[in-house]
C-alpha cells in the first residue's frame, strides 16, 4: 500500500540531500516555446553541467549497481509497496525538483518489458502524488540502448509537470474516451507530429484501472512499436530494439526509438523530451532551437521512427 504522505516524505529527503550536497541539482535556463507546425509545446533546458555528467558507456564501465545498495541519504522508501518489490529513490542528478525512480528490489534489466505489477504501482504512486500534491506528474520508462538510459538496473522515473504546460498528447487525447486498440482501431497518433507515437486515453475514473488494463494497454502499444523494428531490418540489420514509455492520469503513450542522439543537432533524447521537455547541453544548439522550434520536430523524428498515422492496422507486420 502506497502511503498518502508519499508526496511529503519525497520533498522531505529532497530537502535534505540537497541541502547536505548528496544529490547534484543541475541549474538550468529554460524557455518555453511552441512549433507551430507541429502544435507541440515545448520547455527547452539549457544545462551546460550535464557535459560533466559521465555517458552511458562510461557510466556502465566499472560495473557497480549503484540501485543495489543505494545511498540512505537518497532513500525515500526501501519498499513501497509494502510487498518487497520497489524502492522509490531520489535521482541524484535531477533537473526538477523531487525527481524520483521507482527501482526494483530484485535486479531486473532496463531492457525488458514492464509486468503489470510495475506498471500498477508505478500507475498508484503517479495518482496518490496527483491527489496530494496539487501537482501533475509523469512517469516514464528508457528501455533499451537507443532510449536514452543510463543504468541496466530496472527503474522507472517519476517527475511533476511544469506548471500550466501541455504535452501534445493532452490535446491528441482531449474528449476521447478510453479505449483498446485493435485490427480494426489504432491508437491515437497526431499528423502533424514527425515521429511515431502511439497514445490511448486513460479512464477517467481512476478506481477503475487494474493490472490487467495496465498490461493491456501497455502491450497493445508495444506490439505497434515493434513492427518497426522488424519492418527496418533489412535497411539496418543491427537495430537494437528500444522504446520509451510515458504515463499520465490522462494518457499512455509508446515511442519507438532508433537512436539516442541526433547528428544533425548534436542532441540527445530520452522519453521526456518526448513529452517536449528537452535538456541541451550546448549554448549554440539552445539559441537555434529557440529561435526555430521546428527543428527539434525534425531531431526528434531522427531518433524515431516516421509518423504512421493513417495506416491501416492491416499493414503491419506481425
């Protein structure tokens, strides 16, 4: 059971990490601008202390676990749940305030699928901190190399909104009720959007939501986001396959990943900025992206896969 006071407890040991320099909040520039082509609306993050944060690769080459035996000072819960299954940890490198990871006790690797017990109570804590907080938060999943993670050890991530924004999918799902995709109805996909994206609308009534929606909801997107990867195979045979989950009270939504940086803009991404909160590390990239929103559009379309709204469920491959 997910206690009620979660919300403070999080800002409670954020407080005091930070205040007693355990954690490394990463001051950032930020600006709001919107694509008009696209509609998307976007937060982008000038962070030039993230070009001191190591890489995945190097991150991985002393081959420590640090969810293993996580720092006390960045321990919330050591289970959440009450069933010997999740910590909740502090992210010791956020960008927002109480940024936290849902990790699992047992290790699992960052590139399997989630089960419905993850997605459920990563689902319970996304509407208990909803109710408490007076905040809207978004949880999210980098599975796999091209998806922007940088550890193996299983973990999803939770962080509150900024305030008043709107991702796309708000509007993509507005007015539409829940439903299950099948051969005959796809999920939600916005034209105008470059990348691939597969969104359904979540209930309304949140009592109503169990394991098995969850599992099915998640596995539906999961199965379009994967004919992509067998649909490319001959162009690029190597393809690792990788994705990003997203997930709100109001929706849920698969974006199939091809790469984790953009040549073309020297840019990387992992699943928030395809919710249009991007992070850039570099000065030049951050004033040509203001100035032209609709590039990140086009970045974003490079480390995906292209739009397939309109196509018919009967052409996919299974």
């Amino acid at each position: 059971m997910i206690p009620e006071t979660v919300g403070s407890l999080i800002a409670q040991k954020y407080k005091s990490a930070k205040e007693n320099d355990h954690l490394h909040f990463i001051e950032t520039e930020s600006k709001a601008i919107k694509d008009n082509d696209s509609g998307m609306n976007f937060v982008i993050s000038y962070t030039p202390s993230l070009l001191k944060k190591p890489e995945r690769a190097d991150a991985q080459k002393d081959g420590t676990d640090p969810f293993e035996k996580p720092e006390p000072e960045l321990t919330i819960l050591e289970d959440l749940n009450e069933d010997g299954q999740f910590k909740l940890l502090l992210n010791k490198f956020p960008v927002i305030a109480n940024h936290t990871l849902l990790v699992t006790k047992e290790f699992k690797h960052q590139n399997t699928a989630l089960t419905p017990p993850e997605l459920m109570v990563a689902y319970k804590l996304l509407c208990t901190l909803d109710k408490t907080e007076s905040k809207r938060h978004m949880v999210f999943y980098n599975s796999g190399p091209q998806s922007g993670s940088s550890q193996d050890h299983k973990h999803l991530q939770m962080l509150a909104l900024p305030e008043d924004f709107v991702p796309f999918q708000d509007n993509l799902c507005a007015g539409k009720p829940h439903f299950l995709p099948d051969f005959k109805t796809e999920p939600l996909q916005d034209d105008k959007v470059s990348f691939a994206h597969y969104v359904l609308p979540m209930p309304e009534d949140s009592d109503s939501v169990d394991e098995d929606l969850m599992a099915m909801c998640y596995i539906s997107l999961l199965q379009r986001a994967l004919t992509f990867f067998q649909d490319w195979t001959n162009e690029k045979p190597n393809m690792e396959k990788s994705y990003n989950f997203l997930l709100t009270k109001k929706w849920i939504c698969l974006i199939p990943r091809s790469r984790t940086q953009a040549e073309s803009l020297e840019i990387g991404f992992n699943a928030v900025g395809y919710a249009g909160l991007v992070l850039v590390k570099k000065e030049d990239v951050f004033q040509k992206i203001t100035e032209k929103p609709e590039l990140i559009n086009d970045v974003l379309l490079e480390c995906g896969f292209p739009n397939t709204a309109g196509t018919k469920p009967t052409e996919y491959h299974y």
